[in-house]
C-alpha cells in the first residue's frame, strides 16, 4: 500500500509504501531473481532465457500508474493523495558479477541510450512532474540485490533536491544574468585543482562544496538540461564519463566501491527550465579504505554535511588515478 503524505514542517511529500517491507531481501546465493529464467528453473523477474538491458517495473513499486486510494482521510494540515507514478528496474547485463564500470563501452552506451528513451516516455506521461535514474551499489548502501542494475522513479512532483537546484539556478541568473553551471564550469577549468576528467562534453569534478570525501559531479558543458536534448555524440561521451569515473574508483583502493549514482534533470512539468543542466553525481560512502562516512546528527537532523576532506586533496587522488587497463 503506497500513498501521500504531506510534511508541513517541510513543505514536502512523504511516500509510505508498507508492501516494501516484503521485498526480496538478500535472497539464496544460487537464486538471482534478475537473472535470466533457466529453461527448467526457477522462474525469476525476467522470463527469458538470455537478456541484454532489461526494464520492467518495480515488483515493490513506490508508485503506480493505478495507485490505490490513500488508507487514511486527508486534512487541511496533513493533505494525503494516491501515489501516482512509475518505478522502473533497469537490468544492465544478464552477467551476474558485472558492473557498470567494467561494461563493454559498447553495452555502456547502449545503456545510455536506454536511459535517454525511458526518460522521454515516463516524462510524457500526464502525471509524472520528475523523472529520477539512480544506482544504488553495494551492501553498504542498503542494495539487497547484488545484480548490477538501476533505477528509475517517476515522481508525480519534483523532489525537494531538485526543485532547490533548479531555484538555485534561476536565482542565480536572475542576480547576475549569467548561467551558474557555466560559472561553474569556467571557474573549476580555471582553477584546475578539483577535476579529476573531462571529455568534449562532460567535466568531472570533486564539487568545491563536496559533502562526501570522493564525490564526483559529471556536469553537462553544453545548455542540456536532461539526456533528451542530447545527440548521439554526447550520450557516447557520458556513456564514457560514467566508465572512467567508475573505473577510478575501483582503482582507487583495488575494490568495487559502492556509491549511489543518480542524475538530475529539468523537471517534466512543461515548464521552461534553461538555467538549469544536466548532471550526475555519484556519493562513494568510504572516507579512507575502511572507514565509512556516517550521516550522523549534523547531516541528517539538521542538513548540513561535515566533510572530513578537502575537495582539492581528493580530486588530486582520483585525478592521478589511472583507470583500469581494458
């Protein structure tokens, strides 16, 4: 049962999905639900007997096209309302071991592609404001499902992070008439301490504001606010932002890190959303090679993020860190 349920204290949405509490959690190591279905075996998510990118919709959805009516009755303090929208599974590989970083940069862009198209079709859709491609990798995020594979949300509403990047950005032009990403862009180019990679289309960078020790932001160097504006070139050239970035880490400390990766674009409303751009940013959860960076009393009570490192330390780190040899 998924619903609605307005914070006032926040001015935003809270989901409650209670179905989630049944989810596959960890399942036996010789059952993998996003595996392909073995002729004879035990069926799982996809009824194929081989795959190359697979997306189906989530069997513990947030949200649904249908949604049920809320459980509870809604009031002027606490508005409810059916939790309408879409969640997706994107299965990259049928390859069990795999992972984004280590993909064939072919199959990698192909990804890309799918990603560009699934983010056109749920954006049309007349009830969803934001559509959200994520990863979460690695136990120490909470991935139950070691499967390399992703995400897609699509909100009925934007998301509060979003929607502050995007008054952030129309803020900022309407102060100085300029676009705060290329300020962005021309400042880390400028300064050269915090990139770790760029390509024709993408700067990677530890963020001079980083919350998180190893932090990468992929930014957009052209006017695109989402993968829909992009031609064929661009999806190739993040298709290779993503895999060098990702093959740095691994190579950072000789381990798979695990991160969240997701993207953020202009909203799906309609709405004009020029200052804004497209980018992803990846959150590796690891300070050193043991220690995690906790979302402890600072972060998550109050919002604000204590980063143990500098930003121009770290970048330096990745940026002298080769990527794995192909």
């Amino acid at each position: 049962m998924s619903e609605l349920r307005w914070n006032p204290t926040l001015d935003e949405w809270v989901v409650t999905a209670t179905h989630r509490q049944d989810r596959t959690f960890f399942p036996p190591p010789d059952y993998d639900p996003l595996a392909p279905t073995k002729p004879g075996g035990f069926p799982t998510e996809i009824p194929a007997s081989a795959y190359e990118i697979v997306v189906f919709e989530n069997k513990f959805p947030s949200f649904r096209p249908e949604p049920p009516e809320p459980s509870v009755e809604g009031s002027m303090l606490y508005p409810v309302r059916p939790a309408s929208g879409v969640c997706e599974v994107v299965c990259y590989t049928s390859a069990a071991e795999a992972e984004l970083a280590l993909m064939d940069p072919s199959k990698l862009r192909e990804l890309v592609r799918v990603w560009a198209d699934r983010f056109k079709a749920l954006g049309s859709r007349p009830y969803v404001d934001y559509v959200y491609i994520f990863e979460n990798k690695g136990k120490e995020i909470g991935v139950t499902l070691p499967h390399p594979h992703g995400q897609i949300y699509a909100y009925p509403f934007v998301p509060p992070i979003p929607a502050k990047e995007v008054a952030a950005a129309r803020g900022y032009t309407a102060r100085t008439g300029r676009n705060l990403y290329d300020d962005i862009i021309e400042r880390e180019t400028r300064d050269g301490h915090r990139i770790v990679w760029r390509n024709a289309s993408f700067v990677c960078v530890v963020p001079f504001y980083a919350r998180y020790p190893y932090e990468v932001h992929i930014i957009a160097t052209k006017p695109h606010a989402s993968l829909s504006q992009m031609g064929i070139s661009e999806l190739n050239d993040l298709a290779e932002a993503l895999r060098v970035i990702g093959q740095k880490y691994i190579a950072l400390w000789n381990k798979s890190l695990p991160y969240i990766m997701l993207m953020h674009q202009a909203p799906t409303t309609g709405a004009d959303y020029d200052e804004y751009r497209f980018h992803v940013e990846f959150y590796p959860p690891y300070r050193t090679p043991d220690k995690l960076k906790y979302l402890a009393g600072s972060e998550a009570g109050a919002g604000v993020f204590i980063n143990d490192t500098h930003a121009e330390d770290t970048a330096k780190i990745l940026r002298d860190t080769d990527p794995l040899q192909s």
